[in-house]
C-alpha cells in the first residue's frame, strides 16, 4: 500500500512571508515527522492479522523527553519511526500512552539521549478568538516541515472523529487542511496552543485543534502511566425553553436548566440523578435553558464542565426534584460501556468460530462492516439494537449482543436458513448477554442439537451437534482460521 | 380508418371450429381511462398536491362493467372512458374496489355506452407457456404487442398485503404496467400492475373472476383470504430432527403469527406446517398446484376460498402431528402496525398547539423520496423493519409528533419532528381520536406529550390555559383550514390476541 497521511488532517497552508517570528526557529526543531506503520485488523475477518499500510502525521516534543502527537497518527502501530528536524535518518519510537477519547497520544524514542538538546515545548493556554496561530507540521506534498498561519474562527464542542463516540473543546481556525498536518503544534507567542487533528468535509477551509485544556487534562490523566479517559455523567438532557416545562417542573422566575431524561446504568449519574430531575448549576455555573454554560466569553454545553473533571473527582450540581433543591457532590465515573459506539484501535476484533459459525459482539466495529453508510445499510435489528433499543431499556447497556456475522460454508451448516448479521437471542435455552456466554453455551451442550435463536422474527438454526464437532475442526483448516476464538 | 375496419372485421368473426375462444376484436373490449388523482400532501395532510392526470388501460368485464387496476384510480378526483381509439369522453364512476387485490370495477351511467362494446371472454386459467398479446390503446391506435410467459409466481399485491399467484411476462410493450390487458387465445388472462424493463407482473384471472363473482354475489362482496403468517424454510435436516419429525425435512416452520391473521388461534411459533387445505407443503414451502405446478403455500388460501371459509390443516407440534382448522382471514394491509400503503385514504391528523400529529405508515416514509428506505430516520426505519407487522389489541397504529409549527407558544420545540407518542396527559394514545381526546383533558395547567423511547427527547410539555387560542391563531398563521381529521373508517376488529406457545419450549 503507498503510504496515506494520517486521516484526520489539518491547518491551513499559508506561508509566514515577512517577518518570521523570534520563537519560529526554536518550534521548527522541535517539531517531529511520524510515520506508522501499522496493521489493522478486519472486523469482518476477525482471525486474520490485518492489511498493513503506512500513514505520516507530526508531533512535538515536551517536557519528559516525549513527543505529543494524535492517537490517530500512532494507532494500530507495529512499527513508529521518528525523523527530527534537519535529521534524515529514521529513529523508532514507542508509543508511551494513548487516548482514543480525546485523540491524544505520547511517543517516546527508543534511544534514550535522541531528544537531548531539542528544546521541549512549553505549553500554554486558550487562544482568543480572531487571534493568530501558526501551526507547523509535515503535510502531505512533500517531505521538508510546513507551517502556517490561521485565525481562530470559534471555539466550540466538536465531535471527535478518531473515536467518533467523544466530543470535546476543539478550536476551529479558517485553514484549509492537509493530510499530515495531524498532531502537529498549533503555537501562539512561542507556546502550544493545540494540536492540529482534525477537518470537516462538509466544510470548506476549516480546521479543527485541540485545546490545551484537552492537552492538559490528558497529561494529568496519563502522569501515572496508564489513562483512564474522560469521566462521563452518562445522561440525556432535555432543554427547557418553554415556559410552561419551567413551571412544571417548579422552577421558579429567572431560574434556569435543563431536565435528564435518560441515565445510563452504573453512571456517574446513576444513583445520583432520576430522569425527571432538573440540573440547575454545575461547578456553581448557573445552566441556561439550553443546557449552555458561561465560559469567560463564550457559551458551551455543560457537559465541558464535567471534561475539566478527572475520574474520581466530584462534580458539584444543584437539581431541583421534586419541588427540592438539592446540592450534590456526584463522584465522576467513566463509563466504558459506551466502547461499543466507538472506533476501536490498538485490540483485536473479539469472536467465536463454531462448526463455520462467526459469532462476534454487536458495536460499532461490527456494524461498520456495512460501510461507512451502516446507519442506513445494515440490518435494522442490528442498529436498531445498538442505538436504540438501550433507549428504552439502559439496562442493557450492561450487557453485550452477541452477532452471527457470517457462515464459513461447510455440509454441516449449509442448511441453516438464516446465516448472517443476525442477533442472537438464545442459544440451547440459554439467554445470551456476553460472547462467553454464547461459548459456555455451545461447548457445555450434551443435548444431541444446538438450537440457536434469533431476535425479533422468531427465527431459529440447529446444528447436530456430533457432526458440528466433528466438521468444526476441519472447518477451521480449510478457511485459515488460526484461532478459534478471542475473547 | 383502422378503428372501424377493424369493427367490420370483428362483426364478421365467426366462432373457430371447436376451439373456445372466437377471434375477437380487442377494440371493443379494451378502453382507455383518463384519470385525474390528487394525491394528499402527507407533510400537510390538509391540502392536496397538485392533480396529475395519466392515461391508462381497462378491459370491458361485464354488461356494462369495466376492470382496471385498483392504484391507477387511487384518489382520482375525476375519471373518464374513451372508447375505440376515440377522444370522446365519458365521465366514469367507481363500482367497487378491492385495494389488496388491486382491481376496481367502473361504470359509465349514460344510457346506450356499452352498446358498442363487448366484454371480454375470461380465460378459464392462466396459460403457463408460449405467446401472449398485450393490449393498449395509443394515440387511437391499438397496440398489440407479443408477450411471452416468464413463470407464475406468488407475490404480495400492491398494498403489500394479499400473497397471490401472479403472472411475469417478457413483453415487447414498453412502458407497460399501467392495466394493460393480456390475452391469450381471444381470451383475457390478466391485467398488468406493474413492468420493470421488458418485465411484466400481471394480477391473473383467477383473481379477476374471483374478484367479479363475489362483487356480484347478493349478500355482499367476499374478501380474499391471506395467510399473513412469519415463517421459514425447513429444508435443514438438522432442525426438522430436532423437532421430532421423521424422515426427510418437508413443510414450513411457523416463526410468528400475527394478530388478525388466518393462522392466529390455529398455528403456533415452532410449529411445522405440514399441509393445507389437503394440500403436502414441501420443505422450501411450495406445494403443487394441480395446473401452474409448484407455488408458495400460502396461494392455497387465495386459490377457491374466500375469507370466512375454514380449511383444514396439519401440524407437527412438539413432536406430534395434529389437525389444526383455520378461519380464514382478508388480506392486512390496515392489519398491520404500520401499514405499507392506505390505498389513497385521507390521512388522519391533529394539530395542537402548532404540533403536528399523524400516523406512521408508508405514505409518510415515501416522503423521503426514491431512497427513502435508506433516508427515512433510522429511528423510524428500524421500527418499520422490525415492527411493522407486529399490531396487538392494546397498540394498533403509531402516532407520531409529525413536526412543529413554530410560534411562540411551543417555544423550544420548534425542531422536533418524527417522535412516537406514548401519552399525552396520562392517556395512552393510539389513534389520532386518542390525541384529539387527550388533549381535552389537560393534567392541571399542562399538557404533558411523552413519546415512546427515543435518542431525542422524553416529553413536551405546553400550557393549557392558551392552548386553544394558541392553535387557532398557528391554523390562521399558516392557513391550515382544518384542525383535524379523524379517522374516515374505523380499523376492523381483528378480534381475540393470537396464543402464544404456553412456554419457551428450551432446547429439545
């Protein structure tokens, strides 16, 4: 494959003409050309090792003698290698810590004293808006670095596209975008203001940089060695702009906030807030009807506030229930249940092969298999099952749907009607909430069928399984399946 | 002129030899109807959309009755009758419609019309093989164009609902699909709903004379019967052991019976259909058919019965074979949750407030446009995929929060759109009457609208001291001339909910 700068580029290309800046030639050296090469694994193909390709992106160094650059630029990686400033020779570096969540992540070199001598970036605070930055970087279009210069157009909540399940504070500038740019420095008066990551393809000149209260929340976190990722009160809101939902809800004139309409199970919020509830103030602030919060000059949705948090740290909230006002101290937790609608990088694709049978978890890595476009052309069950359904019934976010992806076709299965992308239910009696449990349920079978079903359509498949057990092994060799299973 | 040779010719025809069917003059039974529908906006189901008119084909049934499809006349506001190639018009009336059969009877009240015209000879069945001519008036030309039978297969109609054998042809005919009749021999075999290319789906004679008899029976029109059953193929050795049925696979396995349906009261989820009607069910579902061969089983119920007649089954249930009876039923297509097509009926809606209420159904998801199974709300998609056919007594139809007519009493609401209803005001809704209801009995000061589970938003809630000024002055803002429209007809009674099997048998 001909190597493709990292996916999520940015920042405009806009040459410094006259006077270049005093701090520029201390950030140019500071300022490292990345080049994973990587393997990713098939999700559809979940055995097998995965293509391998070979992305660019940049970084910089900070204090530590590390290199900050996106979790993008550096996922799936197998082998990094790291080309300095003015330095044509190829260093390995490794990757120290990432975080999918908020597209951050830390390189350090192999050879201890490589980055002896390169001056560390200090980093600083939130730009204004309309204010300069420049960003450096080594975009796509040739080898030597780039920089540029951008205004800084809004600072708003932006979805986070390497997860595609987070969002967080992103700074939007006018720059038009370029592959490679992605973790590269955004600098203002000499500090980094952000790390360039991301585009809007249905926007034209913008790019997208992460904030340095991103930056700093994701140091703090990773100072330990291991991140634990953004802390999530896991809640649906309702805005309140109608005065007669106000009055309802007991609010009285003036004040203002927002109702929580949904709690997922084992949140922070669960056991803390009932849907119903109204959120007043958090951090003190004061949260208008429309879930906005005042944020020195700006307005950002509330849940900013809980970004600033730490898992383990206490968010202070006033909720009106009930005609009370309540002022708690709700103890931030994560939640990792909401894996399952993010991208997934660095693991592998978790399954069971079972007489020709690909069973695999229900997320978003399955469901992308349809396509980018899996929203509208997979199966409904499945989407409806992932998106929606845990609408109505959080519990089940606590709880896995396992998938028959696909059928490796052998005599043994060849007669099952129903083979593929397809939820199941029970197998041999047992309901199924976790991909183990449909492994202890087929391998813990001494009936002489395994009865599989399936949801909504009252579908149904058996297999004998003496000739199941016997074919399985068989099966596995004549499709290459290694493994039989990882879970 | 070829009109009137052709005339001359067919009054000169003689009944050839032995053979049935004499050499008729298509001209004097095939016409044309000029159809002018207006169909109703179903984002403003108040108004109507702008009147198309379109040319299309009917065949002379009867004395004084012409056949065409039940689609083409839909919402027609306005039909007329051109006979012989000629643009003399006639106005037309509609004498009965069957919409799941898709056929409809017309008649024309000028006294003498039919004089000149001659009913066509029904075909006794449709022919399985060889040529076909397909009949059309154009530009007061007669166009016959050869056809050659393809296969009979069963399909569901055009609502969606009625399964029955149909007949697909390669024809020479292009553009066809608009009611074309088919003859074969002089004989009519069927009228065509639909062409995709050079293929042609075509509603058989069977159910043209099915539908023409019970039309014409005293005590009223007999529905055609549908099966209306989930099921899958049972050719796995495998599962059919593990039922405990003995020897090679055959029947059909019964995965979901619906509320309403024929099967509801008789067939249970794991059942093995084995026969019907004395008829054995094979184990991909086909039975055969004692002239088109082998054909779905659920042709069996259309083929000779009619909803109301009990015919006898047999199942293998929990291992053991048993006769089961069952009462037929019409066709769903307002049988299901979330009905594919209402046939032109008036959409039912309310408006509150500036909120928007209808059903959900097909007409509404067809607004998306050509891809509207992949641009319609996934919300929405989903639950139609997955709930469509799934009515119980307690929930009949889905009502939506369509959209939002903004104005300053549903301030921050504005956006809203395409939201299942649960409740408004403690009451469960299930009809668009349940919406206009609910909202006359306000919980204190407010009106509490919540909606089923959704990604969006839990409740509305708006104030009902202003409520009603509130919605005569949006109805005047936006010129809405009326607040609501209930339902014309009310949804039939499907009677008792459908037994389930007792317990989840388990693993056997």
């Amino acid at each position: 494959v001909r190597g493709k700068s990292a996916w999520l580029a940015a920042i405009l290309l806009c040459p410094v003409t006259s006077a270049p800046l005093v701090a520029a030639p201390a950030i140019e050296k500071s300022v490292v050309r990345i080049v994973n090469h990587a393997q990713r694994p098939s999700w559809y193909t979940p055995w097998g090792g995965g293509a391998t390709q070979w992305t660019t992106g940049s970084g910089f160094v900070i204090e530590g003698g590390l290199i900050m650059t996106n979790a993008h630029v550096v996922s799936d990686s197998r082998f990094l290698a790291l080309f300095l400033y003015g330095d044509p020779n190829p260093h390995e570096g490794r990757v120290v810590v990432e975080g999918h969540d908020c597209d951050l992540a830390l390189i350090r070199p192999v050879e201890p004293k490589l980055l002896d001598g390169v001056p560390a970036l200090p980093i600083g605070g939130l730009p204004s808006l309309r204010s300069m930055v420049e960003t450096y970087g080594y975009p796509s279009g040739g080898d030597q670095i780039s920089s540029t210069q951008g205004v800084v157009s809004r600072i708003d909540r932006q979805l986070y596209a390497h997860s595609a399940a987070d969002g967080h504070l992103a700074v939007q500038t006018d720059a038009a975008i370029n592959p490679g740019n992605s973790g590269g420095p955004v600098v203002q008066e000499g500090k980094i203001v952000g790390v360039a990551f991301q585009n809007n393809k249905a926007m034209e000149s913008v790019g997208f940089f992460i904030p340095t209260e991103v930056i700093r929340h994701f140091l703090a976190d990773a100072k330990d060695g291991t991140y634990d990722g953004y802390p999530d009160l896991a809640v649906r809101t309702a805005s309140l702009e109608n005065p007669a939902a106000r009055r309802l809800a007991g609010m009285q004139e003036g004040e203002s906030g927002v109702r929580v309409d949904w709690i997922a199970p084992d949140s922070s919020a669960d056991g803390w807030l009932r849907t119903g509830d109204i959120l007043l103030r958090i951090e003190g602030q004061p949260i208008a009807n429309d879930g906005s919060v005042a944020s020195g000059e700006l307005r950002l949705p509330f849940g900013l506030l809980v970004d600033r948090r730490q898992i383990g740290e206490k968010l202070p909230a006033r909720i009106l229930r009930e005609g009370t006002r309540k002022d708690l101290d709700i103890p931030l937790k994560g939640y990792p249940e909401n894996l399952r609608y993010s991208n997934q990088y660095d693991r592998r694709p978790r399954y069971y092969v079972y007489a020709g049978l690909v069973f695999v978890p229900l997320d978003r890595e399955m469901v992308k298999t349809f396509g980018d476009d899996w929203m509208s052309d997979a199966n409904s069950e499945l989407v409806y099952e992932l998106l929606f359904r845990p609408q109505g019934e959080p519990a089940l976010l606590k709880k896995e749907r396992v998938v028959l992806l696909r059928r490796l076709d052998s005599p043994v299965n060849a007669n099952i009607p129903f083979f593929k992308n397809i939820l199941v239910d029970k197998v041999n009696g047992r309901t199924i909430d976790s991909l183990e449990d449909l492994v202890r349920a087929v391998e813990e079978n001494r009936a002489p069928y395994h009865v599989f079903e399936f949801g909504y359509f009252g579908r149904v498949a058996v297999l004998d399984r003496a000739a199941a057990d016997k074919a399985n092994a068989q099966i596995l060799k004549d499709y290459g399946v290694a493994k039989d299973r990882n879970l | 002129v070829r009109t009137l040779a052709c005339l001359a010719l067919s009054a000169l025809a003689t009944p050839a030899l032995a053979a049935p069917a004499p050499r008729v003059s298509f001209e004097s039974q095939v016409v044309v109807l000029v159809v002018t529908t207006q169909d109703y906006d179903e984002w403003r189901p108040w108004e109507k959309k702008t009147p198309e008119t379109r040319t299309v084909q009917a065949v002379i049934v009867d004395g004084s009755l012409i056949a065409t499809t039940a689609d083409l006349v839909e919402n027609a506001t306005v039909i007329f009758v051109e006979k012989h190639g000629r643009p003399l018009r006639e106005p037309a009336r509609i004498v009965h419609v069957d919409a799941d059969a898709n056929l409809a009877l017309l008649t024309v009240d000028k006294p003498g019309y039919f004089a000149d015209l001659k009913p066509a000879v029904l075909a006794p069945s449709m022919p399985t093989e060889g040529q076909v001519s397909t009949v059309r008036w154009r530009s007061g030309q007669l166009e016959i164009s050869a056809s050659r039978i393809s296969r009979i297969e069963v399909e569901t109609s055009y609502l969606g609902s009625l399964e029955h054998a149909s007949l697909i042809v390669e024809t020479d005919l292009s553009g066809g699909g608009w009611s074309e009749p088919l003859f074969a021999d002089g004989r009519l075999i069927g009228l065509t709903f639909a062409q995709d290319e050079k293929s042609a789906t075509v509603t058989p004679v069977d159910i043209l004379r099915a539908f023409l008899e019970s039309a014409r029976t005293p005590g009223g029109y007999r529905e055609f019967a549908n099966l209306d059953l989930s099921w899958e193929v049972n050719r796995d050795p495998a599962l059919t052991r593990s039922l405990g049925l003995e020897g090679e696979p055959r029947g059909i396995l019964v995965t979901r019976v619906p509320w309403g349906s024929s099967a509801c009261g008789a067939l249970l989820p794991r059942d093995i259909l084995l026969g019907l009607d004395g008829h054995a069910i094979d184990a991909a579902g086909n039975y055969e058919h004692r002239r088109y061969g082998q054909l779905k089983f659920t042709q069996i119920v259309v083929d000779g019965h009619h909803a109301g007649d009990v015919i006898p089954g047999e199942v293998l249930r929990d291992g053991k074979k048993l006769p089961v009876k069952l009462t037929l039923r019409p066709a769903r297509s307002a049988h299901d949750l979330v009905p594919v097509r209402t046939g032109g009926a008036a959409p039912p809606y309310v408006i509150e407030g500036g909120l928007v209420f209808r059903e959900l159904d097909g007409e509404f998801l067809r607004t998306w446009g050509k891809d509207w199974e992949k641009k319609a709300p996934p919300f929405l998609m989903t639950s139609y995929d997955l709930f469509r056919t799934t009515q119980t007594p307690a929930r009949r139809r889905v009502i939506l929060l369509a959209y939002v007519l903004p104005s300053a009493y549903n301030l921050g609401y504005g956006n809203l759109e395409t939201l299942p209803v649960e409740r408004i005001n403690g009451r469960d809704i299930d009809s668009i009457a349940d919406v206009d209801e609910a909202f006359r009995h306000p919980e204190g000061d407010f009106h509490r609208i919540v909606f089923e589970a959704n990604p969006v938003r839990a409740e509305v809630v708006l104030d009902a001291a202003t409520l009603e000024k509130a919605t005569q002055e949006i109805l005047d803002e936006y010129q809405i001339p009326e607040r609501r429209r209930l339902r014309e007809t009310p949804l039939p009674d499907l009677g008792e909910a459908c037994p389930d099997r007792p317990a989840s048998p388990g693993p056997p």
